[in-house]
C-alpha cells in the first residue's frame, strides 16, 4: 500500500464509529451515555498517567542505554570532521580547517557568531549576509547531531534530536565544549540524551503506557458496568435508540483517538518509512489525520 491508500484511514475511523453507533444505539440512553462516559474517564486517567510517567520511566529504563549508544558514536574528532564535512558539502567551495573549529566548538565566545565570521572569510569574501549563514549553521548542528545519534539509537530518535535543535539551537553553546572534548565525551552524550533524544523515548513510553492502561481501565469498567446495569433491553422506545446512537459518536471518537495511538506507534517504529504507517500517507486522510494530529501532540 502507498499514498494512494489514504482513505483506507477514514474508512477504519467510520467504520469504528458506525460499530458504536450501532452498539450505543441498541444500549438506548442511558446506557450508552454511562458507557461513554466511563470510557472517557478511562481515556482521561490513561492520558493523564501516561504522561506523569513516562519521563520517570525513561530516566529509570532507556537513559543509560542511550547515553552508551551516543557515547559510542563519539569517537575523537567526530562532531568536527562531519561538521567540516556539512559545511564544505553547502556548495560555496568551501576548505574546512578541523582545527579552527575545534577551536571554535572549544572557545567561550558566541559559537554562532565566530562560525559566521570564519564562514564568511575562509574564501576571503562573504558567501551570504550574517542571518542566511546562521541559519546554515543552525541546519549544521541538527544534521550533524541527527547523524551521530542514528549511528546507533533509532532513526525517531536522531530525527527528534534535529527537530529539537532546530526549534532552539542554543543548547549547542553548552554541548559544543562538551562535544569536541578530546579525553571525555561521556558529559556529551549526556547531554544529548537529556535534551535533544529523550523527548523521543518520552513519547513511545506516553504512547504505549496510553494503550496498556486504556486496555485495564476500559476493562474494569466494562467489567463494573456489565455487573450493575441491567440487560433488559425490551423497554426501550424508539427515541432512546435514536439519542443512543448519537451518543455513540462520541464513544466512536473515543476509540478512534486509541487507534489513532496505536497507528502513531507503529509509524515510530518503522521509522517513519513504512509503505503504510507513515505520516505523508495520514496527512492525505480527511477524518482520521485530525485524531492522528492529537495523539500526536501528547
């Protein structure tokens, strides 16, 4: 399946939404409004759990991995021969001296602002006014991060450590020194995995423990509900199924949002580049890339 499938989405978000109308609607009022709410609180306590957790979770479990992984990656000179590599790789036939941006990487001045000055003179004559170059620069940082990062932790990883540091390339400042550190790149790593890949493990932890405790919460109240409610469905009028089934959109929303987090997961864990799970095919649905949007922004 490519692109062209888009609206297999919609279809899985309708049909889960006609399946709950049609169960909500033989339920009748009150019972589908008990129901649906109790799978809200169950959606609710699952997010809110989920989220207060999954920093924890990470700091406990996947932190030190992490901080192995990047720390192999970190071998002498990297950061600066593969930045030597990006700038020269611009176009502009530029001949990148290692060393000067060992110095550079390891002074107390502005990072940004003595890159741009040896950019702008290693030809003898500026390749572009100061903002267009800083920007280059910003791009260098979350290429070359994204690079080390991938060597041997996940692509989702290294991918958000570059949308991080291009949302605020200023922590480079403080890991630059720490980076080009010929005798101890340990702090480096750390700082990578604290503020560039930990948001990434914190998402798949939020998403998956979402799931698990949306399973064990829905189920318990399935289970309090079923032992509580009445099964006699004969007395309900017409009107009842009717304001059932409305309420059964609502609950269709409910689990639309849990498959939505399912989907978000396997996209992550395929990397983004899945023929299927992936978000250029997701962005083309017209009803399903709303849900998928928020579980995304958790």
């Amino acid at each position: 399946m490519g692109n062209q499938f888009w609206w297999f989405y919609d279809v899985i978000a309708i049909a889960i939404t006609l399946v709950c109308i049609f169960l909500s609607s033989k339920k009748g009022t009150i019972k589908a409004a008990i129901t649906t709410v109790g799978y809200g609180i169950a959606l609710a306590l699952a997010l809110g759990i989920s989220s207060s957790t999954a920093e924890t979770l990470y700091q406990n479990t996947m932190r030190s991995s992490c901080i192995n992984n990047i720390d192999r990656s970190l071998k002498s000179d990297t950061f600066v021969n593969k930045y030597a590599s990006y700038l020269e790789s611009l176009g502009y036939s530029l001949r990148v001296n290692p060393e000067k941006l060992t110095s550079i990487f390891g002074g107390e001045k502005n990072i940004d602002e003595e890159l741009v000055k040896y950019i702008n003179n290693i030809n003898g004559r500026r390749i572009a006014e100061d903002e267009e170059v800083i920007s280059l620069v910003h791009e260098g940082y979350a290429v070359v991060i994204r690079d080390i990062v991938s060597q041997n932790v996940n692509k989702y990883a290294a991918e958000t450590a570059a949308k991080e540091i291009r949302s605020d390339s200023s922590g480079m400042q403080e890991l630059a020194p720490l980076i080009t550190d010929r005798e101890d790149r340990t702090p480096a790593a750390k700082y990578i995995a604290d503020h560039y890949t930990a948001p990434a493990f914190v998402t798949i932890y939020k998403l998956i423990g979402f799931l698990l405790l949306f399973v064990a919460a829905a189920i318990m109240i399935y289970l309090i509900l079923k032992q509580y409610m009445s099964r006699d469905d004969t007395k309900i009028d017409a009107g009842a199924h009717i304001c059932g089934g409305i309420i059964g959109i609502i609950k269709g929303g409910l689990f639309v949002t849990v498959a939505a987090a399912l989907i978000r997961i396997w996209a992550i864990m395929g990397s983004d580049e899945m023929l299927f799970f992936n978000n250029s095919v997701i962005d083309k649905s017209i009803i399903f890339k709303y849900f998928y949007t928020f579980v995304s922004s958790l």
